[in-house]
C-alpha cells in the first residue's frame, strides 16, 4: 500500500505541503523575474559597487531578527496564522521597490521584506509536520519540482524586460509583477492551509519580552540538541559564507565583466533550474534506496565544482558548464539538507530548530557579504576564489554526520 500523499510519478506532498507548493509556485512566477537581476537594479540606482554587499547584509540582519522572533512564535502559538500574515507582509514589500527614486530610500522594501521573514521557520515546521520522517527528503524534492517548474523561464523573460526598457525600468516592473502574484498565493493561503501544531500549553507571546524570550528558548534548544543536529549548524556556517562571498556579484560580474546580455544571464539561470527540476524525479527514486547522507556528500561535491568552472569560465559554453553544474547539486541538496534538519528536531521544538538553521546562515553571511563587496572592488574575482576553502570545508563536515 502506498504511504498517503504519495502520488503518481512518486511525489510526495501531503496535506498542507501541496498549499505551499501550489501558492510558491505561482509566486515563483513574479519573484523570479525580480530577483536575479536585483544587484543589477541596485547598481543602477546608483549603489556603489562596494555598498552593495553591505546594502544585502542590512536585509541579512533584519532577517535575523524575523527568523528569531519567527521560531519562537511558531512553537508557542501555531504555523498558521504567522505564514498567512507574514506572507502577506512579504508581497506587500515588493511593490515598495517601484516607489524608489533615490538609491538610499531602497532600505524601505528591503527591511521590510528581510522582516517578514518571521514567517520563515513555521513555514518550514508546517512542512517537516505534514511530512513522515522516512519521506521528508522525498518531500522536500517533491516541493522543489512543483514549486519551480512554472518559473524556469521567468528569470529570461526578466532579462528580456531589462534589455528592452532599462535596468530600472524593467526590474521595477518585474518587481510589481512580484507583488500581484505573490498577493495570489497568499490568498490562496488564507484559505487553504490548515494548522499542523497546536501547542500543548498556551503561552502568552509578551512583546516587551520576545527577543529575550527568544534568545532563552533557543539556548535550551541548543542545549538538548545532538551531534548531529550540531555538525549541521556546521555544515550551514560554512556553506553560507562560501554562499555570501559569491551570490551577491555573480550577475554583476557576468553582465558588466563577461558582457553577457541581461536576457544570457536569465537564460542560464533558467538551465540551472531547468536541469535541477530534470534531475530530481529519478533523484526521487534514489532517495529511497540510498543514505540521504551520502547523497548530500554526492550533490555538495558540485558547489566547490561549479565555483571552479565559473572562474576559470571564458565563453558561453563555459558557463552552460557551470549553470548545469549548479542544477546538478540543486537537484539533490537542498531537498536533502533539510530533511536531515528536520530529522534532527522534534515537533515541539522544530520552529526554533527551523529558525536556528537560518540564523547560523544569515549570521555567517553578514560578514561575507561585506566582504564581498571590498573584495569585488578591488578584484572581482577574488570573492569568488575565497569562497572555495569554504565549500570544501562544507563537504568535509558532510562527510562526518
């Protein structure tokens, strides 16, 4: 007998999982068309080169903030309601990006954007709860695949719009297109998600106190966690600053160093999420037959990979390498990254443990995005080359779960 929520082709989405699935896919539509192209828009608004990496970094830290407040509310009264307000919050925040004039002004939508984040860890413990453990990795690739697929091309479509009518001009509306979409998912939201955790004790959330509240609920989180769960808040410290170091340039440099059109660039964001999306229904099947463990160690391997063929890049053909590299790793890691974290927390905790994952991350990435910018006025290659130790050093921390 098949578990319920499988379904044909072997994905795996039960209950609420499909809600989500369903409204990010068709979030992915707007925001996809936004948001490769948004150090670009940053740029043209007059952003110099080295304030960019700290322009990101500002959202890096008020995401803290939201991931913070965010898992400890999830704990103590619920996923739903904070996914369905915060996300709402979230698609507002686009279209504060088509009333900018003035580069400083852009810290408006980014702060607010960053702070709707506190949705972030019920959303991720409202789909580690509908989930059976044994199946999270298959869940978490199931999501993946329908989620993105309706996108693929989105990312051309905005470079296209970016050719044709100007950087400003066309990520502004790309971003507006963001916020009609993404107020699409939300609605659906509002009326189809169910809750997944009702706490055993109602606690009042007291504003005054939350961050210290916070902050004392994840130190005992911290404490009751395992080895395990310890080496992953590893593998997210090193995998996010390697991260940091090159996500923020890697448009710029290929648009402004390469001299790939805006329209090249989406097209080969489009093949990375092209080939993730090809490989991860065999990647399904796998799942089932192989440690999700070594499958992690497999798909990591091809982020120091990748890194290594976009420096040494020198044509289109290069970077198709390098784009089909990334869509290999993508396949695999990140449906099964969170699978681990998921196995490594309990329901009653797995807000803060959800949230505590995205902490270390964004904590790590703060400096690095800094860096990144000094780095990439001075050399721009140098952000990329300095990123490789670091997923290394995410693969060897793997390697010992």
């Amino acid at each position: 007998m098949e578990p319920k929520g499988v379904i044909k082709f072997r994905l795996y989405l039960p209950g609420d999982v499909w809600i989500l699935a369903i409204t990010s896919a068709i979030w992915s539509i707007g925001s996809s068309l936004a948001t490769p192209f948004q150090s670009l828009f940053f740029q043209g608004m007059g952003v110099p080169v080295f304030y960019i990496g700290a322009l990101t970094s500002i959202s890096s830290i008020a995401t803290i903030v939201a991931y913070i407040v965010g898992g400890y509310i999830a704990d103590i009264a619920g996923r739903r309601k904070i996914v369905v307000v915060f996300s709402f919050v979230s698609a507002l925040s686009a279209f504060f990006f088509t009333m900018v004039n003035q580069w400083m002004f852009l810290l408006i939508p980014i702060i607010i954007g960053a702070l709707s984040g506190v949705y972030s860890p019920a959303f991720n413990a409202m789909m580690n709860d509908s989930m059976r453990p044994r199946l999270r990795a298959v869940g978490f690739a199931s999501f993946v695949i329908i989620s993105t697929i309706p996108a693929i091309f989105a990312p051309y479509i905005g470079g296209i719009l970016v050719q044709n009518i100007g950087v400003i001009s066309g990520v502004k509306l790309a971003f507006f297109m963001s916020g009609l979409f993404g107020i699409a998912a939300v609605y659906l939201r509002s009326i189809y998600l169910k809750e997944t955790y009702v706490p055993k004790v109602k606690t009042v959330v007291n504003l005054r106190h939350i961050i210290s509240d916070s902050l004392k609920g994840y130190a005992d989180v911290i404490r009751k966690s395992g080895t395990e769960a310890r080496k992953l808040l590893a593998y997210s410290a090193a995998s996010s600053t390697a991260t940091g170091l090159t996500t923020v340039f890697i448009s710029l440099y290929l648009i402004d160093k390469v001299h790939l059109a805006p329209s090249q660039y989406g097209f080969l964001v489009g093949v990375s999420a092209l080939v993730t999306n090809l490989l991860l229904l065999p990647a399904i099947f796998m799942m089932g037959r192989i440690s999700i463990k070594k499958i992690a160690v497999v798909s990591a391997l091809s982020s120091p990979a990748s890194m290594l063929i976009f420096i040494s890049s020198t044509g289109m053909n290069d970077l198709m390498a390098w784009s089909i590299t990334g869509g290999v790793g993508g396949a695999l890691l990140s449906s099964v990254i969170q699978g681990l974290e998921g196995d490594a927390t309990g329901r009653a905790t797995r807000g803060r443990f959800m949230a505590l994952f995205n902490i270390v991350s964004l904590g790590c990435m703060v400096p690095a995005q800094i860096l990144s910018g000094m780095l990439y006025s001075i050399s721009p290659l140098s952000t990329f080359l300095l990123s490789i130790p670091f997923f290394a050093a995410s693969v060897l921390i793997l390697i010992s779960i």
